[in-house]
C-alpha cells in the first residue's frame, strides 16, 4: 500500500537551512521556518522535513571513543549541531499545525525516544535516518506507534536493511517506504548509484521505494528525474532558498527553480510514457496504411492461370491484401486479367 496519494511524493528538508535564512535575513528560527514552507509549497514540493533532537541524546561526549573518524574531537561534532537543535516540542507543534493549514504534510526525523514521544502526537508519518539504521531499540520504539515510516538506508548492507524491516514487521504492520541513500555529504555523481533503487526494489516488493539526496543538484535535475524513472516513488532532498548559504547542508540543496526543473521533467515522462501495453495508436493508423505493403501483381496475369510465388511481389501502401496472408493466394486460379503492379484482392480469383 502506498504511504502517500502522489507520485513522485517530494519531500523538502529544511531543517538546517532554516536557521542559517534566519541568521542572514535577521528573523527569527520561526519566521525562517515558515517562510521556507511557503517557500516549498508555492513551486510544488509536497512535504517538508524537520529534524528533531537535543544534541545532548545523540553525541556522546567522550573523546576517546570517536580515533580516527573524520572528526578531530567529541567536542567538533557536539559543537557542529547544537546550533540546529533550538525547536522542541512547542515549535514543532506550531510548525506541524501551520502545515496542517496551508496544506501541507509536515514531517520531522526524530534521533531520539523524546522526540518520536512528542512528534507522534501531531505526525503521521515517522521518518528514521540513516545513523539510526542499526538502531534496533529505537526502531522498534518507532514502530511501536504504529504509523508508517520512511526508512532511510545510507551506508547500510543489504543485511542491516532487512534487519530493520524485519524488526518494524515484528512490532507494527504500518507501511514502509524503503529509501536509498548515500552517507556522503554531498554525493558525487559517480557516487549517486541509482541503480540501487532496482536492488531495494527487487529485495522489498511489497513496500514502497523512494531516495534521498545529497548529490549537488544538476541544471537539468536529471538525478532526481532519474531516480523517479528508476521507481523511487518518493523524494526527498535539502531545500534552501538561498544556495549562496554557508550551511553545512546548502551545497546540495535544492531551490524552487530546481524543483519547477524537476516538475517539469515529470510531465514530460508522463507525457511520452503512455500506455503500458503495446498496440497501435490513433496516430499512426493512416501511416500504417501508408508504409506497409501488399501483395501486388509482379507481371500481367491472365484469367485462368494458377498464382505461383513468381507471380507476386510486395509493395505500399498496405491498403490491400497483407503479405501475411501470402499463403492464401499461392495457388489460386485468376478469373480476371491482372495487370502488372496492381494491388491484388481476393475478388480476383
């Protein structure tokens, strides 16, 4: 069953973003948050995506755990975050509701058991991120609400996916939506591996499919367009209003002339896609007429003689006897005069 009415479903994340606009244009986190979402909705993005945490739940503090991760310290990557984790239970809760207003769905990705607490009594859809893939306690506190997820997969094994589908399967029977994603921020294009929705596709028939992106968006947005036409039903990826932001996320975020690309795009797919089944069309009964052949007379034939292969030949247009039915004629007895180059019909024998 599918998780929502459209496809593609495109889901805006703003989360960071929001607060860097905030910064630039000198209002406040709630003002910048509702001015993207207006933003997201006036060039027809269908959801939008927040991040909810106290970055005090999610990072541990001791420094000699993190070695040689790409951080020089617990206190870099602590310290890297805590400027995003000003909303709570309030804001989200006013944010959730102006989307209700205006229409559209409001969706934020909780990191720990508080949020999924407080986001569930006003969100749908839970949405659980890569770096809580593996989190098996968690997912299953995620799924004990029973409302469908969005179940994202950067970095994750084949294994470690079917884990966590499983794990969902044992405490809820909510939808999923399976995402491929990439861990690396931003994703080169090399990098974007599509092909991978084929693979989720093939391992997860009866959920849904989508992708997240976090590859630099493409003037012609032919990642995203590609990744709908590879089967991904849903899409999400960072959106800003500004790419000139010096955010962590605003490299390879999306803006509304890159989301009209895209929209573009998909009508232009659904234009030329058609029908599923293979059949002639409207369009081309008149050409067909014209550029198939029939069965015409190769030389004079007189009435009386017997129609042997050498007696034939196949020319346009293919308004008269199909060459198909070459069997029906060979053999025949005309009882009128043929002329050379005439279109036979069944009348002349």
């Amino acid at each position: 069953m599918k998780v929502f009415n459209k496809t593609p479903f495109l889901i805006a994340d703003i989360s960071i973003n929001l607060f860097e606009f905030a910064n630039q244009e000198k209002i406040s986190a709630m003002d910048a948050a509702k001015f993207l979402i207006d933003e997201a909705q006036s060039c027809g993005i269908d959801a939008v995506m927040f991040q909810s945490y106290d970055v005090e739940n999610i990072i541990s503090r001791d420094t000699n755990a993190y070695g040689d991760l790409l951080v020089d310290s617990a206190n870099f990557y602590f310290d890297s975050l805590r400027p995003y984790d000003k909303f709570g239970v309030g804001e989200f809760r006013e944010l959730a509701t102006y989307c209700k207003e205006i229409g559209m769905v409001f969706l934020s990705t909780p990191h720990d058991m508080e949020s999924v607490d407080y986001l569930d009594e006003f969100m749908d859809i839970f949405k659980v991120s890569s770096s809580d893939l593996t989190n098996i306690p968690f997912i299953k506190h995620v799924a004990s609400k029973n409302k469908p997820i969005i179940l994202s997969t950067g970095g994750a094994t084949l294994v470690e996916i079917k884990n966590a589908v499983r794990t969902i399967e044992e405490v809820s029977t909510c939808d999923i939506v399976v995402m491929h994603s990439i861990l690396s921020f931003p994703t080169e294009y090399e990098d974007a591996n599509l092909l991978m929705i084929k693979d989720l596709e093939q391992n997860f028939p009866d959920y849904e499919i989508g992708y997240s992106d976090h590859t630099r968006p493409d003037k012609s947005m032919m990642v995203l367009t590609t990744a709908f036409n590879y089967g991904a039903t849903v899409i999400e990826k960072h959106f800003t209003f500004d790419k000139n932001l010096k955010g962590i996320d605003s490299e390879y975020a999306m803006d509304a002339d890159d989301v009209i690309a895209f929209k573009r795009n998909i009508l232009f797919l659904s234009k030329i896609s058609g029908r599923k089944n293979k059949q002639p069309l409207i369009c081309e009964s008149l050409t067909r007429k014209e550029v198939r052949k029939s069965i015409v007379a190769k030389t004079d034939i007189k009435k009386g003689d017997i129609i042997k292969e050498s007696d034939i030949t196949f020319k346009r247009p293919g308004t008269g006897i199909s060459p198909s039915q070459v069997d029906e004629i060979i053999g025949k007895v005309a009882v009128v005069d043929i002329s050379k180059d005439t279109l036979i019909n069944f009348e002349m024998f």
